[in-house]
C-alpha cells in the first residue's frame, strides 16, 4: 500500500486494487493483453448496452477508458520531467459526452486501447528509479510518478470489474 502523498485520497481505491500483484510496470504490460482479449470477446449486442438509466454504454466506459489512460500518462510524464505547474482536473463526465463513443465499433475502441498502452509502455519502461519518486500536483493534489502507475493499472481493473458485473 502506498501513503496518501503518492496519489490523492480519491484514487486510494485504484491504488488498493492494483497493489500486491508485483511489479507495477510488469502489471500494466501484462493487462494491456488480457484486457484487449476481454474486450474483443466482448458480444457485438452488448457494446451499446448501459445497465440502468444515466449510466455510461461498454463503448462509453471504453472510451472514458482510453482518455483516462491518456490523461494520467500525460501527467506522469509531467511529473517525471519535474513539471512545476499545477495539471488541470477533468471532468470524466464532460469528456464522456463530448465525442460520439457509439458511432465507433467496440473493436476500433479495443484495438485504440490497446494502442495508447503500447505507446505508454514506452514511457513506462523508461522511468528510473529516481523518477518514481518524483512529485506532482493536479487537481489540487500532489502525487508521484509511481502512484500514478497504480492508478492506471487501479482505474482499468475498477472498470473491468464493472463491466464483468454490471453489464455482461
């Protein structure tokens, strides 16, 4: 488990579920496999579905997904080249309804995730020792670079978890 200075006390839930499985970096490599293997086994009926009223579609929370992966990689790269300013929040609401998720097939969304974590993984790899430790701050909270390895890892094993058990 990782003290409150590494991630802000909203995200402890994402750093809960991605802790005690090893090597952050490793983790992370490993679920942008079996996480693009689960979404493309994903049924063709269900990519437009929402559980109940008001809640994302599987292509919406896919694509909340993907910009989540974005932003976070975008602030560890920030925080890993010692970024002075404060990073903006953002609004996962605002972003989900701001582009037309279900005019894309579940496939493109899978494959475009697929993607941004291959790319990230260059990054990831990337980081020294030193670099872990480096500090942060956005919307309002300071974190280092390694609590934002397990928030990413954390916020896509969240989102999988409701998929399998909200929507399939």
């Amino acid at each position: 488990m990782h003290p409150y200075h590494e991630y802000a006390p909203m995200q402890a839930e994402y750093v809960q579920a991605a802790s005690n499985r090893g090597d952050i970096v490793k983790l992370l490599d490993k679920l942008k496999d079996s996480t693009y293997e689960f979404l493309i086994q994903i049924p063709r009926g269900k990519a437009s579905f929402a559980y109940a009223e008001g809640k994302w579609t599987v292509k919406q929370v896919l694509g909340h997904m993907i910009d989540s992966e974005r932003i976070f990689a975008y602030r560890l790269l920030c925080f890993s080249r010692q970024e002075q300013k404060e990073l903006p929040s953002f609004n996962q609401e605002e972003y989900v309804a701001a582009f037309d998720y279900e005019s894309r097939s579940l496939k493109s969304l899978a494959d475009e995730f697929k993607a941004t974590r291959e790319a990230n993984m260059y990054l990831f790899n990337s980081l020294t020792p030193e670099q872990f430790t480096l500090t942060g701050s956005a919307n309002g909270y300071f974190m280092t670079v390694n609590g934002l390895l397990y928030i990413i890892a954390g916020h896509e094993l969240h989102h999988l978890g409701i998929l399998r058990d909200r929507y399939l």
